[in-house]
C-alpha cells in the first residue's frame, strides 16, 4: 500500500502555461515531481509517505498519504495547518490527488492552485472535487473553495473563476473554505 500511495503523488515534471490576457491571470499546469522524501512534520507521523516537491514559482508542494488519503502543502508556513485540510469530511472516504497542478498566476507570481481531488466511500460511487487553495506569502497556504466536479456544470471554469475572484488577496486563517454549490458557480462564471 505505501507504494500505491507514494506512486500517486510523485510523477514527472512538466510546465505548460496558457494565458487569459484581458483578465491578466493565466494558468500554469505543473506535473507532481521531482520529489525527495522528508520526515512529516510533528503531529504527522501518521503519514506513511511525506515527500517535497518542486512546485512552480518560490512555492513547493508537499504531499503526504495515509492509508486512506492524500494530503497536499504548499510552502512552510502554517504547514500543518493545511495537511489538515481536506475536501473530503466523511470518515472511511479514500482519497487521492490528481497528477496535474494547475496554478492561477497574475504575471509570474502565482496566487491560487487548483487540485482535483477523487473519493470514494465504500462501495458508493466516484466523487471528485476541485480545491481551490489561495497562496499567501506571509500566512501559508489555505483551502479557498471546494466545487464537486461531479455534479457542478463546467467546473474547471467555475474553478478557475472561484480561484480569480476569491483567492487572489485573501489571508489565510480569516475565514473556512466555500463549498461553491450550482446557484454560486452560475454568479462566479457571470464574475460576481
């Protein structure tokens, strides 16, 4: 099991970047790698890998597993904090991250990731979310907004617009994250 898990979160590296110029923003998509193994942080010897990761930008990732689940950081500050976060509330859910990161920048400076997340709970069926996770300078990194890929229309778009409008200047620790349900993706994708 620990290299199922580990083999999900470490992959090749890859950059691609596609740009929206009337916004401003563009989207970066990294591969997970180029990983060394670390110890987890105190509080998280419960995780049966812990890797860093180049990331884009000054940013790197950390992903961890458990048994059941992933874990992903961005930076140092605050870590702890957010390998507690998950998108995924139910006990018994099994977890994994996607390959693919895809990173919300305004010029070259990164302010957002966007990470799709896959569950299952027993035998239920396949569940994906996407995590919006604001990158903040001085206060870590921090879950902005969860949209349940499997049921929100569009919900790439409604990430990315999720990430722009929410993620780009907000301080971490100032409020919980926002399940975006179907009304509040139609405001985000109209940009309000």
């Amino acid at each position: 099991m620990v290299g199922r898990a580990f083999v999900s979160l470490a992959f090749s590296a890859g950059l691609i970047a596609l740009t929206a110029p009337a916004s401003g923003q563009e989207s970066v998509y990294t591969q997970i790698g180029d990983c060394s193994a670390r110890n987890a942080p105190n509080g998280f010897e419960f995780l049966i890998s812990f890797v860093a990761c180049e990331g884009y930008g000054e940013w790197t990732v950390y992903a961890g597993a458990t048994e059941q689940t992933a874990r992903l950081g961005f930076g140092e500050r605050n870590l702890p904090r957010q390998l507690e976060e998950t998108p995924i509330t139910s006990v018994g859910a099994f977890s994994t991250t996607a390959q693919t990161l895809e990173w919300r920048t305004r010029g070259r400076t990164p302010f957002a990731t966007i990470a799709r997340w896959t569950a299952r709970r027993g035998s239920a069926r396949l569940e994906e979310y996407l995590v919006v996770t604001a990158l903040d300078a001085r206060n870590g990194a921090c879950h902005v907004a969860y949209i349940d890929a499997t049921r929100i229309n569009e919900a790439n778009a409604v990430a990315r617009a999720a990430a722009d409008q929410m993620a780009e200047g907000f301080r971490c620790g100032s409020r919980a994250p926002q399940r975006i349900d179907a009304t509040q993706a139609r405001r985000l994708r109209r940009g309000r």
